[in-house]
C-alpha cells in the first residue's frame, strides 16, 4: 500500500509528463445534450371500417407520467443538468493568465488569534483553516485527521518550499501561522438564521416534489458558511443556541480568503483525488480534495476543456444514464444546496461531464462519483472564478 504523502507525490511528478492539450476545434462541440427520446411506436393495425361522422372537438391532453413514491430510493449520481440553467464560461484573459503570481497567497497581517493551540482537536483545526486560507484545502474543517487533512499538510509544504512529511512540525507551523489568526467570533444574523430549511428525502423523485433542496437546519446552513463540520462547530461552542439572531460564536477564519488567480490549467489526479490548479510558469498554487469516479464509473482519463457554467443549477435526473439504475421516468430536482450537484456546474467539453459540488462535504474524496469531478460547495465556487472558457482539464489516472 502507499501512503497518501507517496500518492501526492507521484501525481504531482505527472504533471511534469502531461502531453499539453491540442488545439480546440474551430467548430463548437455541443454540450450537455439530453439523450434522444425513443421514437413512439406504429399503432397496431385493425381491418378497415366505413368512416363515421365525429364531432369535431379538441385532442385531450395526454396525462403526466406519475413519480415513483417517495420511498423509492435512488442512488446519487451526476447527470447533465438542464440546459436553460447553462451559460458559456467568459473568455479567456491571455495578460491576467500572463501575470505573475506567488505559489501561495500573500500572508495575512498579523493578529491574535483566540486560540493558539498546536495539539488536539483545536490545534488541528486551527491547521485545517489556516491550510484553507493558503489555497490548500483540507476539504470539510473537522479537527480530526485523515487523508484529505494530511495531503493538505504535504501540498502546504511542497507550495511553501518545506520538506514534505505530512506532518505538522514546527516549521511548518510557523509558515501557516502566517495566514492567521484561524479562528474569530461572529455575531449570528437573521439572514443566518431565518432558513427556509427542510428535511431532504432520499429519494430522487421525493426531491423533485420540493420548491427548493435548502439546507436541513442552522447548523448545516453555518457549516457551508464557515467550510466546517457542524459537529466540529457545536465542539468549538459547547452549550450554545445557533439558532438565534445576535447570538456570538466562535468560527473558522474563511470569510475573507483571498481569490484565487487565473489558472492556465486543472490538473485532476484519480490516485490522489486531488484538483490542482496551475499556473502560466506550469507550477501548482492551489490544490483541493475531489471525489472522481469508481471502478462502474471511472473518471474520463484524457484531455478535456471546460465550456459552460450553471449556477444554482436545476437537476435533470435521467436514470437511463446511471448503469444499475432502475428503470422510471425523468426528474427535475429543483436548484439548493443540497442538489445532487450542490450549488455549482461547470461542464466539460465531454458531455454529461462537469466538475461540481456536493450536498456532502465530508464525504469528499471518500466516496464515489459517476465519472465527474465533486467538490465540496464552497471549492467549486473558489474554482469557478479561476477559470474562463476553454480552460484545459487534464485528467490523469
């Protein structure tokens, strides 16, 4: 078995061997096409009859298909969303793709953090907000180890020009307390507050019944907001009522993160279940957790551009093309959150591919998609704003 610092390490050495992407095509390839309808069948023949008179009145409307009930579970899967939610991504910026930038971002000033703690629970999230801030994200802010948190320590300190041990030593503090201070205090709004929220079912078709797939509760709702885990967040405010308005909490220092600058190109690795971005000098400056496939659905190894963007995106579910689907009718899940594609999807030049988010941020990386590329919410909104029409994807193995 490998480590997760070795597998890091042997997807950032491809990067160096990617052959560069060809040039587009000068015709545009269609993007997120829906499957053909199957074409209605011949009515059965019956002998002849002398025509009789009929009055003249309207065709009826032919009745909806009913939605399978709502306990009829379907697993989750990616699909190409609908097509009025789509818009081409901007045109690229050949000077800003030119300019300049740091492989991290400029360290913030210097302030007091409320807790400066390097051990246990506290002192490890405090590294997985400071990572976060630098453009390495851990995935969801937990303070617990994993293999997200520990190729984040590694990327940290490839981009910082340390010895990558995955480990958090003393000079590796040192560089991330620059981007300090990790944890602040927030006074709850009636906009953090106020929802609407609603319990989501598991079913695709339930989903479809909804208005809106909100969050479930206050505490998913400030989860998203602060990129943390709620439980993590009740642990930093044991006893206190998140629901209401003017209350006071201690939270991840997320809210002004710097935006990320233009990327040259994505780098996703299926070892690694890594996104990397990389600059015009061919260096990596940001890197985030991904899920990328399975062995059904394996990712699309090859290169890919990216061409259209759907915010908030409406989900057309279509379980003839999910392998081991049962069989039922189409779907339009409504735009939320908790959408199967969370609140962003930015399509690839294969179609019925993207890069997107998730209703479940803890589960990045340690569960599997149907070929496309899932991030948590918060990242693929990062990402969105780094990339421009035509941006080259390279996925590796």
């Amino acid at each position: 078995m490998f480590s997760p610092i070795r597998i890091f390490s042997v997807a950032l050495a491809a990067l160096m061997v990617v052959p560069p992407l060809a040039a587009a095509p000068q015709t545009p390839i269609a993007l997120q096409q829906t499957p053909p309808q199957p074409q209605p069948q011949p009515p059965e023949q019956v002998p002849e009859q002398e025509p009789q008179p009929q009055p003249q009145v309207p065709p009826p409307e032919p009745a909806p298909e009913p939605l399978p009930p709502e306990d009829e579970v379907t697993a989750e899967a990616e699909a190409q969303v609908l097509s009025q939610d789509e818009e081409p991504l901007p045109e690229r910026d050949a000077q800003s793709l030119q300019q300049a930038e740091p492989p991290l971002p400029p360290p913030a000033p210097m302030a007091a953090d409320i807790h400066n703690e390097r051990e246990g629970f506290i002192g490890l999230l405090r590294a997985q907000v400071l990572m976060d801030r630098a453009w390495v994200s851990p995935g969801e802010i937990d303070g617990r180890s994993g293999t997200n948190t520990v190729r984040a320590i590694g990327g940290f300190q490839r981009l910082a020009g340390l010895p990558v041990s995955g480990r958090l030593d003393e000079e590796t503090w040192d560089a991330l307390e620059k981007y300090g201070p990790a944890l602040q205090h927030y006074v709850l709004t009636e906009q953090d507050v106020k929802g609407p929220f609603r319990s989501i079912p598991g079913s695709m078709y339930g989903k479809a019944r909804l208005p809106a797939l909100s969050y479930n509760n206050v505490l998913e709702a400030l989860g998203e907001k602060f990129h943390i885990r709620p439980a993590a967040l009740q642990a930093l405010n044991p006893g206190v009522d998140m629901s209401r308005a003017g209350t006071q909490i201690i939270v991840p220092n997320v809210l002004d993160i710097p935006a990320l600058p233009q990327a040259t190109r994505i780098v996703v690795s299926d070892a690694a279940k890594l996104l990397m971005l990389i600059n015009h000098e061919g260096k990596v400056y940001a890197q985030f957790p991904v899920s990328t496939g399975s062995v059904r659905d394996p990712l699309p190894i090859g290169q890919w551009e990216l061409r259209s963007v759907a915010r908030n995106p409406h989900y057309n579910y279509n379980p003839a093309l999910f392998k081991g689907a049962a069989p039922g009718p189409r779907a339009t899940l409504p735009p939320g959150p908790n959408s199967p594609v969370g609140v962003m999807w930015m399509g690839l030049s294969k179609p019925h591919y993207g890069i997107h988010g998730t209703p479940e941020p803890g589960n990045i990386s340690k569960s599997h998609s149907n070929g496309c590329i899932r991030m948590t919410n918060w990242s693929v909104l990062q990402v969105s704003s780094a990339v421009s029409q035509g941006t080259p994807v390279s996925l590796i193995p």
